[in-house]
C-alpha cells in the first residue's frame, strides 16, 4: 500500500508553546485590594482541527467598573514563531506569521474565564472568534521534517484602546502588554488528565522502547469503570501527551456528553515517540507488524493492573485514528478476546496484510469501522471497505461500519466561507471528527445500527459492549 507522507492524522493543525508565568492570585471582588502588575492567561480548547486560543483572560491588577468596557476596549494581535523546512534547500528556518484577532465578546469575568454577573471586578475577559483555516489562532505548528506537531513559540499583544474606570472612578489607561508581562498557557479539560505517565519496555527484537501516555481515571463510587483507549495518528507522536490529547479533540472522551453515557469512564491515551507503523526501521510497515506491538501492549496491561480495583477488565474498549486505528487492529490480532469492543476511525491497516486467520481471529470481536470516502491519505477500497466485507462474510455478527462521502462540520458554526454558506468541509482523511463528536450513527447499507431494538450512537454501542 502507498502511504501518504505518514499518514498525517492532523496535517493541517498549527501548534504553540508559550513560557509560563504564574497568575496572580487575587481575589475580583477585593475592591480595596492593592493595585498589581497586569498579567494574562491564554485559554487554549480543543476544537475538531486542533487546538486554539479562544479566550483570554486579562488579569487588570485593579478592581474594574464593568460598565466602562466597551465592545472596543481592547485589540489583540498575535505572533508565531516555529522552525519550518525548505525541501528544495534541504535547510531549516525560522518560520514567522502574525496577524490580529477578532473579539467577540468582552465581559468581567473570575480568573477562569467564567462570566461574572457583578458590577465590578479585576479580570476581563476577551472572547476571540477561532476557525479551521485560522492558523495564527492555533497553538501547534507541523515540524515537516518530523512530521508531528510541536509546540511553538507564541506572542499576543492586547492593545487598550479605550479608557476603563476602576472602582473609586479614577482613569486606567495602563493596561497595554509586551513581552515582558507576566502570561501563562491554560489548556482546557487536558488538566483532567495525569500527563506524566511513562512506561518503559525492553523489546527482544526492539531493545528498550519508551512509551509516554495521558491518563484519567475519575472517581468511581467504588464501583469498577470501563476503560477507553485511544491511539493517536501520526502526527500526534513524541513524548508529550498533550499533543496526542489536543491534535484531535480526545479531549471529547472526558467531557459530560460521552462519560455519562459510561456511567463514567476512565481513559488511556498512549503516545509513540514516533510512529505506531514503525516497523523498526524508521520505515513504515509492509505486513501489519509495528515495533510497538509488545510494548503497547505490556503498557495496557500493566495500566489495568495498576487500576485493577478501578477498571472492569470486561469492558476494555480500544481505538483510534488513522496509523491509531491501524494499531486498533494490530492489537486486536495480538491480544485475540482481550478487548470488549474496538472504534477505529480513518484506519491505516491494508486489508491485503489480513489472513482469513486474521480475519477469523477478528470476527468475534465487536468492531464499529469509521472511514470517508474523500479520504486521500487512506484508500477506504483497500482498507476498511473490504475488511469489512470480509468480516461479515466470515459470520462477525456484531461488525459495523460507517461510511461518510466526506468530513462536515455538523455543528453548524463554521462554513465554506466566501459567499458559500455550506457546511465547511475538512481533510477527507479526518472522519474521526465524527467520532469524537459522537456523530456516527448509521451502516454501512445507511441503515441506524441498533442494541435490542433501539438506534443508537457509536459511543452508546459502545458503552453497552461487554465481554
């Protein structure tokens, strides 16, 4: 099969870093409170294509009269610092872009951002319009030469360009910063996680293997919890687990909509520090083999085992997006009635390297296949199409496949633009949007897959499959 450049799981996502400076801690609602240095935080979330900048916060250092801020108070402007790679030179620069940012909203708000129904306080908030084609508002970069996202840095400027009152009626009129003042990066829902995990694994063919993951295990009422896996795409490798949780929107798996639907639900985001196809090389695999296989699997295990009075081993659930829904079926073959239920979405894995072994081997377990037809990475007609197929004609009884012409925004926020007002379409490759999104319902003959007679959602199947 003809890979295309890696496989990219989030090729168009930009990306940042940004140094931290600690916030100061003081309360808005102190109006005699002495008056503190200006600061800012950046509030980053997850979107569809990655994350971005949609807030921010502005610490003012004095107790502000709500009803001087104006829908004008304030410009912001923003500058990206990232390497970039010129193939033709074969050298590296310092790529740069920058532009300004367009405000939405202006309101008094807590340090978190939370809109505040009182007439005074000391933070402000600044809400900015984010789009999937709006680079500068992204906090990833693509590094061509390793194909992944890294962070970057990242500048912004919030102009003042009107003047505020405080609380006793005096002038502020100070509130413009630069580089010097104090900022720091919050990351919505990634704080819900333990981001720390290592996992260290001495492979007999590989040598030591070192995997990174992201983990959240809520509390569980002394009851035991399923456990959703998912693994990454290609570009989502490295040693940072933020990046695999923020290159698509896995964010999603811990939010209300989808944990309620578990009863609550604990989840493992594991991350390769290159590829998942990695067949040991540096090279991508060319028979469905991955230097990983052991060491994910030995990382799984140990996590079950480490949680064991947590997670319900009957309900492990396992999937991912495009080289992550490749690994999908690669540990479904290695570790054969291990998992309750698998989702991949995009999945990279050619039906030309399954046996009717392999085949035999997967039947049995609950599968639901997610994939686009405008996918230009992956061939879904020499992928998941006739594995699929194959599956159902070897007997799998509880195998579903959802096949979508093309990747649309379904939530109704963001269009083509240009005049045209149509959903905006995105990577072909990127149907796991509608799996994060808890957008797959129906098929692969158009018909609502349904559990004792009722339709359901992939997530809601998903949550009743028990082994």
């Amino acid at each position: 099969m003809k890979m295309n450049k890696g496989l990219l799981s989030s090729l168009l996502v930009l990306a940042v870093t940004s140094t931290s400076f600690a916030l100061s801690n003081v309360s808005a609602n102190n109006s005699d409170s002495k008056a503190v240095q200006p600061s800012y935080s950046l509030i980053v979330k997850g979107f569809d294509w990655g994350p971005s900048v949609h807030k921010i916060v502005l610490n003012t250092g004095s107790t502000i009269q709500g009803s001087s801020l104006a829908a004008d108070s304030f410009k912001v402007l923003v500058e990206r610092n990232y390497p970039m790679f010129n193939f033709e030179t074969q050298s590296s620069y310092d790529a740069f872009d920058s532009s300004s940012r367009k405000i939405t909203n202006t309101y008094l708000s807590d340090e978190s951002g939370n809109k505040l129904d009182q007439q005074t306080g000391r933070y402000i908030t600044l809400e900015m319009s984010v789009h999937p084609d709006l680079a500068t508002a992204s906090t990833f970069s693509f590094d061509l030469q390793t194909f992944t996202n890294q962070y970057v840095d990242l500048q912004y400027t919030i102009i003042q360009q009107k003047v505020l009152k405080d609380n006793a009626g005096n002038a502020i009129n100070d509130l413009t910063t630069t580089k010097e003042t104090p900022h720091t990066v919050l990351e919505e829902a990634v704080d819900k996680f333990d981001i720390t995990g290592k996992f260290n694994y001495k492979d007999a063919k590989h040598g030591d293997i070192a995997l990174t993951y992201a983990s959240y295990l809520p509390d569980s009422d002394e009851k035991k919890l399923p456990l959703i896996i998912w693994l990454h795409g290609a570009g989502e490798g490295g040693t940072d687990p933020r990046v695999a949780l923020l290159g698509n929107r896995v964010t999603a798996l811990v939010e209300d909509s989808i944990q309620k639907l578990f009863g609550k639900a604990a989840v493992l985001v594991p991350q390769t520090p290159t590829f998942w196809m990695n067949n040991g090389t540096g090279q991508y695999t060319q028979d469905g083999g991955s230097m990983y296989t052991g060491a994910l699997t030995a990382l799984i295990k140990q996590y079950v085992k480490d949680n064991k009075a947590n997670i319900d081993p009957k309900r492990i659930y396992i999937g991912g997006c495009s080289n992550g829904g490749f690994m999908t079926l690669n540990m479904l073959l290695a570790n054969p009635n291990y998992f309750a239920a698998a989702y991949p979405s995009a999945e990279a894995y050619s039906d030309s390297w399954l046996t009717n072994k392999d085949i035999a081997k997967l039947k049995n377990t609950p599968i639901w296949f997610t994939a686009a037809g405008a996918d230009q990475t992956v061939d879904t007609s020499k992928n998941t199409t006739p594995t699929y197929k194959r599956l159902v004609a070897a007997g799998a009884s509880n195998v579903h496949y959802s096949y979508f012409d093309t990747v649309l925004d379904l939530s109704g926020q963001y269009v083509k633009g240009n005049g045209n007002n149509s959903p905006y379409e995105y990577n072909g490759h990127w149907s796991w949007i509608y799996v994060l999104n808890n957008e797959v319902s129906k098929d692969y003959n158009g018909k609502p897959v349904k559990v004792d007679g009722k339709a359901v959602t992939l997530m809601e199947w998903l949550a009743k499959q028990t082994k």
